[in-house]
C-alpha cells in the first residue's frame, strides 16, 4: 500500500490555478522530490502535504486515512509529520538542545528520554559537542545539521524539505545533499524533497516528479527522466539536449541533414510518416576522425564551434549539407579543430521520441 | 462589520470538523474588543452629534455649535496657530536635523539629547516653565531686561498669540527634527559628491539635491506637528485663556461646563476630526511616493560636510534651541521647585523642600494622583501591548477573514485628537448602560484606544520581521498555535514589546486632552492635577510635580535605552 497519495490536487488562488489535478503516490520509505522551475506549484504542493494549506480540490491521505480535503484538513501539528524549512526555521530563543528535543516535549517524553534521544541524534549529526550552543553562534551548515537532527529525532511519518540546500554555498551543498540521504537511508523514512536544481534532485532521490505550471509531467527515476523525457519540458529541463524534428519512417527517423536509425529509438507508437520531435543528448552524440567500421550510420559532419570544459568539450556541429546545429560532448581525448571534419554516430540511450 | 460577524462562525465549523481551534475564539475575542474600544465610542459621538433635543434625527446640534461668530472664530484662530506653531517648528528644526545628521558642527551628540529631552518634557510642563520665564512683568526674562535695561516693564508677553504659537512649537519640533534626521541619515555622501563633481556648490547641493530628497518626510512631518498643535489642550488652558484667545479645544471644553452639552460638544468636533482624517491621508500619500527610492539605506560611506566657520554660528543656533526647550524652563522648573516664593530668585534662604513634603506626604489628592497615573498608565500600556501584539499577529498571518478591517480599527484612533476622543468616550460610555464616569476604568480604555496605534504599528513592523517559517516549524513538530505563541513568537517579540510599553507608558502618564472630561475626584491623574492648580496659582508645588514626573519619566526612558536600545522612543 501507498503511504502517501495525493489525488486531483487542485489549489486556486481567486481564479488562478496554482496546483492543476495532481496525482502522486509515494511507497513506505521511498525518496520522492518535486522539481521544476519556481512558481510551478511545488512548495504549494509541499505546504498541502504539511497540512499548512487546504486544497481547493482532490485529497491527502497518509496510511490510507483522509487527511486533507476541500472541507477541511488535519492540523499540521497532528499529522505526525517534520519538515526541514528554506530558512532552516531554528528558533533563536532556544539553544541547539531545545530546538532539538522540541518535538519531543510537545509529545510529552519523559525529560531523561527527551534528553538521551537528543544527544543520541546530535551525535549521529555530528553536532554532539554544540548541544548548549545559541543558533547565532553556528554555521550556516550546523544550523541545517541542526533542522535535520530537529526533524528526524521524532520519527515522523513523513519527513517534508522545502529546498533545504538553497542557502548554502556550492561545496557544502554536496556535503548536505549526501548526509540527508545517509540519515534517510538509515531512518528509512518517507520523504518528500522540494527543489528547483534538477542535479541536486537527480543525485538525491529515488523518484523525482517533474512539476510545470501546476502540472505533473513525469515521475520516473532519474535515470528514465534523462534518458527516456516523456514530455518536451522535461526533456528540455533536465540537463541539456538537442531538440529535431524529423519524420518517421520505416526504419529510421529522417532530420535535416540526417537521419536516426531504428534501433536507437522507440516510436512511441507512431506511426511511419508522422512528424515527431526527437530528444538527442549531447552525451548521445559521438565525433570520431575516420567513419567507424561497425556503424555504417555515421554521418560527417563540419565543427562549427568547440569549448573546452576541462572534463570534456563541448562541440557544436552541423551536418555537412544541413544548417541544423547540434550540441556534442566529447571526452577530452576527442579534439577536432574548429570547422574540420568528423564523423558523427549515435547511442540508443539519450535519444527519446516526445510523444 | 454584519458580514465579517456572519462568517466567523463558518470559519469556526469548518475547522471544528477535525479540531476545534481555541485560539480562534480568543480572536474573536479581539474583534469585540477593537469594536469596544474603537468602533463604538466613535459611532456613538456621530449619532449624539446627530440626534436633537426631541431624540430625533437633525442637524441642530450642528446649528448650535456653529451658530456663534465666536465659536466659530475659535476654529479659524485653531487653523493659524497650527500653521504658525508648524513654521515654527520648521525654522526649529530643519537646520539642527541637517547639522547633526550631515555636517561637522561640534557637539553634535549633545543637541541630539537635547531634542530627546524636548521630546519628553510635556508640553504643559514647558508651558507653565515658560509661564514664570516670559509672563508679562513677573517673568524672569522680563525682571532681567528690566533690572539690565531700566524701565516700567519688560517686552515679553507670553500670554499673546506668537506667544502661544511659539511655545507649543518649542516641544511639537522633535517630530519634524527625527524624520527629516532620519531621511537624512539615510541619504550616502556619494549623491552629494556627484553633485560636487559635476560643479555644485555646497549651497547649490543642499538646495537642489539633498532638500528635495528629504522633502516627503519634512512635509509628512510638518503635518503631524499641525494636527498636534491644533489638538493641544494643556498649553492653551494655560496660556490663551488669560491671554483671551479662544481655540477649538478650549471651545470643546466650554461644552463641559455647566450646562453640559456633550452634543454640541460632538459637533463641533467634527472639523477637528475631519481635517484630522484628510491630513493624515495626504501625509500617508506623500510618504509612500516611490519617486525617492533613492531614501533607500544603501551605497557607500557617509562622511560629515566640512562647513568650515559656519559650523560655529550653526552650533550657536542649536546652542539656543536646546537652552530655550530644554535647559532654561528645567532649571527654572527646579528652581520654583525648591523655593519658598519662585519670584525671589536664588538664594539659600529661600531654598526648601517643603514642596516636596508637601505633594509627597501631606496632600492625598496629589499623592493619589500620582498613584492614579502610574496604574492607569501601566495598565494601559500593558493592554496596549497584549491587544497591540494580537492585532499584528491576526493581521499577519491572515488568521481571520478581513485582516483589514482589524488593522484599520486598531490604526483609527491615531485619527482622533485626544480631546476628540474623550468626548467619543463620554458619549458612549460615561452614562447608562455602563455608568462609568469618574472611574479609573474609563479613563485606562480612553488610553488604550490613543495609544493602541503605536503598539500595533510597532507588534505588526515586529510580527512582519519573523519568518514564518519559525512558528510553521512548530505547527509541522507537532506544538499548536498557542504553542508557537507562547515559546516562540512572544519570546522572540519580548523586546520590541518592552519597549513599546515603556513607550505608551511614557506618553500616557502625561496624557492630558484625553483624561480632561473622563476624570472624577477619585480618579485624578497629575497632568489634570497640573492644570486644575495652575488655576490657583502655586507654581512652587506645581513645579515640584513637574519634577517628579519628569524624575519618573526619565528612569523610564532610561531603563527603555539599557534594554531595547538608545533609539527606541525615536526609532522610525
């Protein structure tokens, strides 16, 4: 059974519709972000599950019992649930021991229990030795370890992030994002993840739903939203890609200037003849000096630009008798010069046909 | 209001379904309480106003409040002494704002308190100091002149209408002097070194850059100091009565004398109430216009101007200000304190503290109202804080339907001149049902009603600072509402109001225009004590009085500096 599932959200402001007939059903433990660009109505989406907010439509239900609905809701305070805020939210007035052990005295533990499972929990966060500290004596990353520690020492049923990582700086982000998958992992709690940077939510989650303009386009695992996008704004998204039209035939899909054989995609069930658009990876993509001999494919192509990155480069290049530009990245070995010649084949993964 | 009634109990049911919300009661609460306090007695003054002899409805109220040339002679004198008092004001304070703020005048810091110090002092007190400083004949400014120059008679009259004006000017000033400070402390040295570089000269700068960006504030200023002026009580009781001047206050006040006609009274109001409501508005107006966004706080560094020799004369200046607002009227204040006779000047025979025997031990009426004061004021402060603290809280975090609605009853009665609002309180609440004249009680909600809009304005500037995220964070942990109140907002807020209630602890034990018509003879409080003596004439106890409310006020303002901050009675 689902543990949590959420059917035909609706939420409107006025006449403007914010979240647009949402479905989502997360497993027992499973990690479960919301991505997509701000304004898509995934913290709305987020603020519903935490029952901050009542759903204009549709329904909550956590362990199969009704928890919000368009006639009222749970409070938040009894839904069982923790959340780890944007702005972390640790209160100022409390020290590190009381922020933590919070959730705990409000469910009436026994002081000495309230008192073990805290410093139990700091250890596990490394912050053991802060635990009479103020906030404004932390760090910004010890103030995060703090909400973490805050949220899961009460076991919550669901466990709730409201794009915990946005206010830390670049290395300590890595850092975070491996410690909330560590403690998830180790707690095995259901876990709702809200962000808009789709490498943070590729290398978090076990499922990532993509949201756009209050909709859902796709939930899949990340390595099905890079490889397989169902949706143009999915695919266009998460990371980067070369979006062709062509047309479908029979054995392949024929694009200006070239064409993608049959077995480096599926059809999608369209039929021969049709026009689609095609989803091609830059990593999809591979530049070799002379025509390879296993891949009577290949299609020779002129280097019209090149960018070094350092882990590999970027080409972009355009079949010889088309201006049809495509994005190509090339290990750093793989070095042509800027308008010369190579040969261009392709891989099946990294190549979708949008439906 | 019939709509925003009807739909709290759905608001109530609905959330009954899962949990029935005690807190929202308690807000309902609110909403009867702002009703109470603001709504009624204004409603109940426009209905008296409007209600004749026979209890119908008719304007003859109105016929009779301004049937008289001299009534209404009293409302235009009321329109020139504000805008004299307010020019006055003007000539006070924008040359010491712009010094202290901007250039490298010395003793800076010292004119600086010395506003501070103004701010404070009410202005009766400053009224009856000037009183014994510029009297015609007995006024030591005029014994002085006499005694230097010879002659019948000195040339200071302060029972005239210059007089009048300058004297209420000399303690409205502070307001214009910390908005036009503030507006300029927030202006960066750069906008007026671009002028420099591109060929102004000093003069130049002030005039066409620094002036115009300050204008908004100088002008929202201004008004405030007009409606205050127009609004005094105390000053004119004691100096345009013997100086046979009539204004609009006094006029009210003449209602409450035998025969009482509380109607009357409550149109003729009216004016005073109207220019009030449309001069606020215009002010609000010209304080939000975005072209000034340059008044923003930020870019670079700010470096006092080198005004070169004229800093001197500057500094003469303020030198003089702060010796006739502060300085002068304290010292003869205590001088008359501590004197068998205040006109035989300083001498050790003629020093006594038998005034303060007399005030402190021997005279209950002037004992109990200083205990009077002291109780009304903290209880009104105390429940300006609480009521001030929910209004925000409610408004903010859009707890109940209308936000505002609420905000606005609980902003409304910074609207209503004192004197005005005591006469709304009597209409509605000095008789039946609730037969509350002469109590202590009608005069603490007349003072909570003033004072509410500084408390709520602070709580709601205070609620709006706290991310709300801290109490959600509470909520999703498992704690109720009450719970983020109690252990996190009202600690984190404790501060912000602490200071707000020393703040209207402050202005309420001087409050006199409000408690003028509301106080009975067992509940006296000493600014009406004040006034009620002056009319006999014993300046020695009356200054001894002075001195003590001014030795409480200033332990007060202090303890509000040692734990808010040195800014927080002036902080905008």
């Amino acid at each position: 059974m689902s543990k949590l599932v959420l059917e035909g959200l609706v939420k409107r402001y006025g006449g403007t519709a914010v979240v647009k007939d949402l479905d989502l059903a997360l497993h027992e433990g499973e990690f479960v972000s919301l991505l997509g660009p701000s304004g898509c109505g995934k913290t709305t989406t987020l603020r519903m599950i935490a029952g901050f907010m009542d759903p204009t439509e549709g329904s909550i239900r956590m362990n199969g019992e009704l928890l919000s609905s368009a006639s009222g809701s749970t409070p938040p305070e009894k839904r069982g649930m923790s959340m780890i805020f944007q702005s972390y939210a640790i209160w100022p007035n409390m020290t590190v021991g009381e922020n933590v052990g919070f959730g705990l005295a409000v469910r009436r533990q026994p002081k000495a229990e309230v008192r073990k499972r805290v410093a139990e929990i700091l250890e596990i966060v490394q912050l053991g030795h802060l635990i009479d500290r103020y906030p404004a004596e932390l760090s910004g990353g010890q103030q995060q370890r703090v909400a973490l520690a805050r949220a899961i020492v009460v076991r919550p049923q669901v466990l709730l992030l409201d794009e915990p990582l946005s206010n830390l700086d670049a290395n300590l982000r890595e850092d975070m994002r491996n410690e909330i998958r560590r403690l998830h992992d180790e707690f095995g709690m259901t876990t709702v993840y809200v962000t808009h940077d789709q490498s943070e939510a590729m290398a978090i989650s076990d499922r990532i739903a993509v949201i756009n303009e209050g909709r859902l386009e796709q939930i899949d695992s990340p390595w099905a939203l890079y490889n397989r996008p169902r949706t143009r704004f999915v695919a266009e998204f998460i990371g980067r890609t070369n979006l062709v039209e062509g047309v479908l035939q029979d054995s392949h899909i024929q694009c200006e200037g070239f064409s993608i054989t049959a077995d480096a995609f599926e059809a999608n069930g369209k039929r021969a003849g049709s026009p689609v658009a095609v989803s091609i990876r830059p990593q999809a993509l591979q530049l070799h000096a002379e025509q390879p001999l296993h891949d009577r494919s290949a299609t020779p192509v002129v280097i019209r630009r090149r960018t070094y990155l350092g882990e590999h480069w970027d080409y972009v290049v355009s079949p010889l008798s088309s201006s049809t530009e495509l994005r190509a990245s090339a290990p750093p070995a793989a070095a042509f010069e800027q308008g010369g010649r190579a040969w261009m084949s392709m891989n099946r993964d990294g190549i979708a046909v949008l439906p | 209001m019939p709509a925003l009634l009807t739909r709290m109990p759905a608001l109530l049911v609905s959330k009954r379904r899962f949990h029935l919300d005690l807190t929202a009661v308690g807000f309902l609460l609110l909403i009867a309480v702002l009703v109470f306090l603001v709504a009624n007695p204004i409603i109940r003054m426009v209905v008296e106003s409007l209600t004749g002899a026979d209890g119908s409805i008719s304007l003859e109220r109105y016929a009779q409040a301004f049937g008289r040339s001299r009534y209404v002679q009293a409302l235009w004198t009321t329109l020139y002494l504000g805008m004299t008092a307010t020019a006055f004001s003007l000539i006070l304070a924008l040359p010491m704002a712009w010094g202290v703020s901007r250039t490298n005048m010395p003793f800076r810091g010292f004119f600086n308190l010395s506003v501070l110090a103004a701010f404070i002092m009410p202005p009766f007190l400053g009224a009856i100091a000037w009183i014994l400083l510029a009297g015609p004949n007995a006024g030591w400014l005029n014994r002085v002149w006499m005694d230097v120059f010879g002659g019948e008679s000195g040339p200071f009259n302060l029972f005239s209408f210059w007089g009048l004006a300058m004297v209420i000017a000399l303690y409205a000033f502070p307001l214009v002097y910390i908005f036009t400070k503030s507006a300029l402390d927030l202006i960066s040295t750069e906008l007026e070194d671009a002028a420099f570089i591109h060929g102004a000269g000093r003069l130049d700068t002030l005039r066409r850059v620094t002036l115009p960006l300050v204008l908004p504030a100088i002008c929202g200023a201004a008004i405030l100091v007009f409606l205050e002026s127009i609004a005094l009580y105390g000053t004119p009781v004691l100096i345009a009565i013997p100086a046979r001047i009539n204004v609009a206050t006094t006029q009210i006040a003449t209602f409450f004398e035998f025969p009482l006609r509380v109607e009357v009274a409550a149109a003729y109001a009216m004016p005073m109430l109207a220019t009030t409501v449309v001069l606020l508005v215009v002010q609000r107006l010209l304080l939000s216009r975005k072209g000034y966004v340059s008044v923003s706080g930020k870019g670079g560094e700010r470096r006092p101007l080198d005004i070169g020799p004229w800093k001197w004369l500057l500094a003469a200046y303020c030198g003089l200000i702060a010796a006739i607002t502060v300085v002068v009227p304290l010292v003869t204040l205590l001088q008359t304190a501590f004197s068998r006779a205040w006109g035989r000047g300083l001498s050790l025979d003629n020093l006594t503290l038998d005034n303060f025997k007399a005030i402190l031990f021997e005279q209950a009426t002037v004992r109990d109202a200083i205990i009077n004061t002291m109780v009304y004021a903290g209880s009104a402060a105390m429940a300006c804080v609480v009521i001030g603290v929910a209004v925000a809280y409610v408004t903010q975090r859009r707890l109940l339907p209308f936000p505002g609605v609420i905000q606005f009853l609980a902003l409304a009665p910074f609207a209503v001149p004192g004197i005005v609002l005591a006469v709304a309180f009597y209409a509605a609440y000095a008789g039946p049902p609730f037969s509350l004249y002469g109590s202590g009680l009608l005069i603490i909600i007349a003072f909570v009603t003033r004072f509410l809009p500084i408390s709520a304005t602070a709580a709601t500037a205070a609620v709006r600072s706290l991310n709300p995220e801290l109490e959600e964070a509470v909520r999703i942990i498992g704690g109720s509402r009450y719970t983020a109140l109690s252990r996190v907002v009202v600690p984190l807020l404790s501060k912000t109001l602490f200071g707000s209630f020393i703040l209207v602890f402050i202005i309420a034990t001087r409050e006199l225009s409000t408690a003028v018509f509301l106080t009975g003879p067992n509940s006296r409080v000493m600014s009406v004590l004040i006034l009620d003596l002056s009319e006999q004439g014993s300046y020695e106890e009356l200054a001894a009085i002075g001195v003590v409310m001014l030795v409480v006020t200033t332990a007060v303002v202090a303890l509000g500096m040692k734990f808010v901050g040195r800014d927080f009675m002036t902080r905008r």
